[in-house]
C-alpha cells in the first residue's frame, strides 16, 4: 500500500468531474486501499478518488472511532433524501476550515463494494454526511462552495497565511 499525495484547495485539478469506475479490478482495489491508508495517516474520516488526483467515481470513509469499519463506495448513487440538517465539516483538502453546511438529514445510497457487488446503505447522522461530502468532491465540488462569497475569500486568505507559516517552518528546519 501507499501514502497517496492529497491536493489541496484552490488546487485545479479539484475541480474535475470523475468519471465512472468501468470494472472493479484489481487496480481498482489497489487504489481503494491505498486511498483508505492515506485517509488513515492524514488522519481523516473520508477521502474522494478527486482528492488524490484519481478521477474515477471511487470514494473510501470509516467514521467509526478506532479506524475498523472502512468502506468503499464505487459509483455511488444517492437514490433517496430526506430531511435537512447543518453540521461542521472539515475537508483534507482544506486544512483546518470547519464551517457548517446544510444537507440532508438520512439518505440511502447505492453503490458497488471493494469486490464489484452492488449493495445499498441507509445513513444518518456523520456517516450521511460524509457520504454526501464525498460525492460532491467526485463532481468537482468543495464543502466552502456553499459558504458566501465573503467568507470564501477570508479562508482563501487565511489559508494562504497558513502555508507561507508551513513553508517558512520547513525552510527553518532544513537550514
Ligand atoms: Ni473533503
């Protein structure tokens, strides 16, 4: 397995509609495994194909609290929504923005497993809420696009900020 390079907001290439995944092969496994490692390392609770500059519809999440209910999501379809509900959501894509966004409350998704097979998932509560994250991350979508203009442009700002703190840090070190 591998530590995948995760992009980074504005970064372009986050911007890209995947396409479906044409038959779960083995690569394909490969990349769900080395994805669901990178989620772990950075560490996250889940992790888009998008994300690690992969552009097929492919998506890995484990919400539970000791990292033992990893699942693979390829062609997800949220085939049913309902009620709305406003959480915080972070995104390793952005690092250290948590801001509230409003989604529906339960849905039920369908996707095929790991091994190819088609099943169907009822969620609520942060695993619907990760599911719906991720899939926006597939078409090309952020969680700081729902956010106003307004404060679009101060976590740009205040991201900015943070990796000229990160590069500076590493110069230091390396002197
Ligand atoms: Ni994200």
């Amino acid at each position: 397995m591998a530590i995948l390079e995760i992009l980074e907001y504005p970064d372009p290439r986050l911007r890209t509609v995947a396409a479906p995944v044409a038959a779960v092969t083995d690569a394909i496994r490969r990349q769900a495994d080395d994805m669901l490692e990178t989620m772990y390392a950075a560490p996250g609770i889940g992790l888009a194909a998008t994300q690690v500059d992969f552009h097929q519809r492919l998506l890995v999440i484990d919400v539970s609290e000791d990292q033992s209910q990893p699942l693979v999501f390829i062609n997800p379809e949220i085939v049913a929504a309902d009620g709305l509900a406003k959480n915080d959501e972070g995104c390793l894509s952005v690092p250290e923005i948590y801001e509230a966004v409003e989604r529906a409350e339960t849905i039920r998704v369908k996707a095929l497993n790991r091994e190819g097979k088609t099943f169907e998932l009822e969620a609520e509560g942060l695993l619907a809420v990760c599911i719906q994250h991720e899939m926006d991350h597939l078409e090309g979508k952020l969680f700081v696009d729902y956010l106003s203009d307004m404060k679009r442009q101060r976590l740009k700002k205040k991201l900015a900020k943070a990796r000229k703190r990160d590069a500076e840090l590493a110069a230091r070190e390396t002197r």
